[in-house]
C-alpha cells in the first residue's frame, strides 16, 4: 500500500510518499510544491495540478490524503482559497483515478503527537522521530504532509495483511 499525502497550500503545498511495509508505515519521498505568490489565484491553481498529476503519474498510490477542509470563523476568505487548492488536488487524483481520503488535522495531530491541537512543531518534531529522521522536517507543510499520509498508514488495519480466508 502506498499512500500519498497532501498538505494543499497555495503558496507551499507539501506532499509525502508513505509506504506501508508489513503493517507498519514507512516514508519514501517528501518534499513540497512552491508557487509563486506573485502570479494571480488561476495561473497558480493550473502550476499546482500539473505538479500533483506528474506526482501522480511518477508514484504508484493506492491512495490520496490529503488535509480535510477547516474553516475558522475569524479566517473564512483564508478556506475558501484553500478550498481552491483542495479542488485541484482531488481532480488530479481523479484523473489518475487514485481513491482520496479526507484527513482531519486534529485526527493527524492527535495520531503523530497524541494532542489533537498541537503546534506545527510539535509535528515537526514528531514527525522527525517518528521516521528516523536527522532533524525536523522543513517548512512544516513537509512535515504535515508526512503526517497526514501517515496516519491514514495508521489507520489501515489491513494494509498489507491476507484477508484470513484459507487458500
């Protein structure tokens, strides 16, 4: 099982690549998609599909995670916009024909640190420990990215497992 997971941003949009390996998951790939804040919403929305349908075509996934949409009452243009971002992404796995699945951050935070509100961080940091990793990753869109693909590995009881039935 392969999981792609998305943080959608308009400005940084990080991905990682998940594997799950013997019931247990494994980072492959992360890194994150940069759009320039100058271009207007249209340019960038069409910059950010065709780098998430090459992602696509390159990795083999079994599934897409991506972030599930928040709105805060004090920020509502703020969703909308990453309402934009969040559209592009699900067409691209569409087109690829790759399943999605909608993640919610406090479901992440609370699967990568055990608190459902924590600090972009405190995912950073466990998110480092969780994969091994030298240092925490950055920016932290890379790191949410690695999180939301991994707490849906997390979530798959399961991945990689026979079905049980006798051969």
């Amino acid at each position: 099982m392969r999981i792609l997971g998305i943080d959608p941003g308009l400005q940084l949009t990080g991905y990682a690549l998940v594997s799950v390996v013997r019931m247990q998951p494994r980072l492959e790939e992360a890194g994150v998609i940069r759009l320039a804040r100058h271009k207007d919403i249209a340019p960038r929305l069409e910059e950010l599909h065709r780098q998430v349908a090459e992602l696509l075509g390159e990795y083999a996934c079994d599934r897409v995670a991506v972030e599930q949409l928040y709105a805060h009452y004090k920020h509502p243009a703020t969703a909308i916009l990453m309402g934009h971002a969040r559209g592009v992404i699900l067409l691209a796995a569409q087109q690829a024909g790759v399943a999605v699945v909608n993640m919610p951050s406090t479901l992440v935070k609370k699967t990568i640190t055990g608190n459902g509100h924590a600090s972009k961080s405190q995912i950073q940091r466990s998110v480092a420990a969780l994969c091994k990793l030298a240092k925490p990753p950055s920016p932290p869109d890379v790191a949410d990215a690695i999180a939301i693909a991994w707490t849906l590995a997390r979530q798959l009881p399961t991945a990689g497992r026979r079905s049980g039935r006798w051969v």
